[in-house]
C-alpha cells in the first residue's frame, strides 16, 4: 500500500513556477529523503503534502484518500523551515494551542502535553 502518492503536481508561486510535474509514492515502510538545492521545490512539495497549498494540478493521496484528514495528520510529523512559533507563549502553552486544532482538551490534552514535553 501507498501511504504517499504524488502525481504530476505543478505550482506556481509569484508568477513563477517552481514544480514542474513532481511524482513519486512511498510505501509504507519505506523511509525517504527529499533532497536538493535550494529553490528545487522541496519546500513547496511538501507545504502541498500538508494540505498549507494547493497546487495548479495533479493529484496527492495520504494513505490511500485525496484529503488529508484529521486522523491522517495525527500519523504525520511535519517540521516546516519555518517553526511559526508564537514567541510570547510558553512550550506549554505552544501545545495547548496546537493540541485545540486537534480536538483535545482536559485531561487528554494535559497528558499529551506533558508526554511530549518529556520527549523533547
């Protein structure tokens, strides 16, 4: 099974296009690189992954669906090149924000904040 399938996405940003039919699958169980120099789309291939742009045409599937759901994006880490961190809240307050976009609250929330910081 397919746990990713890009298919001939094309995207245009500031009246310049910077993917040109990018394809490629990765199966599940596979691990994969995603390399080049800068400017080669990299960033932008994966900001159409995430669901953050749409490209002008073809086709994303994450696990097998054209839209990435919800319970997808809680088997997914994305670290963006950007973090978009918001500078005046704390770590925990930086999860409990994020954690809301995902349908937690009380103590589920508190548990998975806490799990987390743990880790880092």
């Amino acid at each position: 099974m397919n746990v990713l399938e890009v298919k001939n996405i094309n995207k245009t940003l500031a009246k310049k296009q910077v993917l040109f039919d990018v394809s490629f699958d990765v199966k599940a169980g596979e691990i994969y690189g995603y390399l080049g120099p800068n400017g080669a789309g990299k960033t932008t291939t994966m900001k159409a992954i995430m669901g953050l742009i749409t490209p002008e045409s073809g086709e994303i599937k994450v696990f097998g669906k054209p839209d990435l759901t919800r319970d997808a994006k809680k088997q997914i880490g994305f670290m963006p090149e950007n973090t978009y961190l918001y500078k005046h809240l704390t770590g925990r307050e930086f999860l409990n924000f994020n954690g809301k976009f995902f349908d937690l609250s009380g103590a589920v929330l508190d548990s998975r904040v806490d799990e987390l910081l743990k880790k880092v």
